[in-house]
C-alpha cells in the first residue's frame, strides 16, 4: 500500500538558517511527490512536486525537494529560513493506479527570530 | 479570481440537522475532491470525482453523499449530522490528465457539529 512518513511533528530552526523538512515514501510503481504548506485557517498551498527528470526540485518561495529513490525520500530544504515560513508543511504522494493522494501527517515548522 | 472556493466557510450546527458545503472551481480542472481535515491536522480524501463522474469513494458513512452537477462544481451533503463529523473540509481539483497532477484547495469549511 502507498503511505508516505513525516516522522518529525515540529522542526524548529532559527531565521537564516537553512531547513529540513523530512518525507519518506513507499510507493509501487514511479512516484509522484509533492510538498505543500498549511498556514494557519487556510487551504493547503502547493509548493513543488516530483514527477520525472531532475531529483532536484525548486518550488515556490525558495523551497527546493531532493528526490532520492535508493532512500525513498523526497525531503524540503530551503537554504535560509523566514519567519514567515512558519507554518504545517504537508508531504503527498499520488497513487498512480488510483487517482488517490495519500499525505503525510504534517510537520509543523517553527522559524525564531 | 479565486481558483477554488467553498461555501460556506463556517458552519455551525446541531446533531441530527442536513447540511451541504459547496465547492466551485474555475481553473477548467477534470477532477475534484473532498477531504476531512481532523482536529490533529490529518488530512484524508473523501470522494473524487473526474469529469462529474465518481473515481473514489473512501469508506465514509453513508450519511456523506457527494454530488457534481458539471466538472466545475463538487458539493457534499451531509444527514444525521454527529458530533464526529466536527472537522474542517477541503475541497480541491487538480488536472492529471495533461501532467499537471498538484491539487489546488479550496479554503476549506469548518464544520461544527453541537
């Protein structure tokens, strides 16, 4: 069965540091990844995905994606944090014999000034 | 110009009452979904329809019934409401068909049920 793991609920980092956001995957078949951001009494926002080509993913708002299948991850970075980067980072995958998306169970990114 | 919107976007209730929650799209995505976002920020799909036609429909109560009239709109009616049922729910449309398979999300509806 598709599942995807964000096994951290809350990652904290100061401002201007870079960020990890954790994703792992287990899928059957080529994954379809994705990352997305919550922020708070709002819709989910999408940020970037992997469908094909490039294991290195750039998205919205400087946020990039490493896709690496040995290790089935699929982990968001950003090279310098915001505060206002604060918010619940979501990790999918798509389901390609259904058209399901399975999401993780969210991570909460704290970023202090 | 709002790509996914929803009505409303709170609603308050008693058990036992009928509601319905309304979505529209205007992005001239094929396929639609509704998900339950729980107080723990879980988030699961409900139903999905492609092009007004159901493609999944995930073990939910009966009570739930979604509905699309055209491609561009997704509703979702709801009996017998429970106290369980207190959750907020998204509504979201992608387009797979032409390699564009991110979901874009309503604002969602905050469901409570007294």
């Amino acid at each position: 069965a598709q599942s995807v793991a964000q096994p951290e609920d809350q990652v904290n980092v100061a401002e201007g540091n870079p960020l990890t956001v954790k994703c792992t995957y287990s899928v059957s078949g080529n994954p379809y990844l994705f990352w997305y951001v919550q922020y708070p009494n709002r819709g989910l926002q999408f940020l970037l995905k992997y469908i094909t080509g490039d294991n290195l993913v750039k998205g919205s708002y400087g946020f990039e994606a490493e896709f690496n299948k040995s290790q089935t991850s699929f982990h968001l970075k950003k090279p310098s944090a915001l505060v206002s980067d604060s918010a619940l980072y979501f990790c999918a995958v798509r389901d390609g014999g259904t058209y399901k998306y399975i999401f993780g169970t969210g991570t909460r990114l704290k970023v202090l000034a | 110009d709002t790509a996914v919107s929803q009505t409303p976007k709170y609603l308050v209730t008693q058990m036992g009452n009928d509601k319905s929650i309304k979505c529209e799209q205007n992005l001239g995505h094929d396929t639609m979904y509704w998900y339950k976002q729980d107080s723990k920020k879980f988030l699961k799909i409900m139903f999905s329809y492609n092009n007004k036609e159901l493609i999944i429909n995930e073990t939910v109560p009966n009570r739930f019934s979604p509905k699309s009239p055209d491609k561009a709109h997704l509703n979702l009616h709801i009996n017998s409401l429970e106290l369980g049922d207190s959750a907020v729910y998204f509504c979201a449309s992608s387009q797979p068909g032409q390699g564009s398979y991110e979901q874009y999300f309503g604002p969602g509806t905050r469901l409570t049920v007294t």
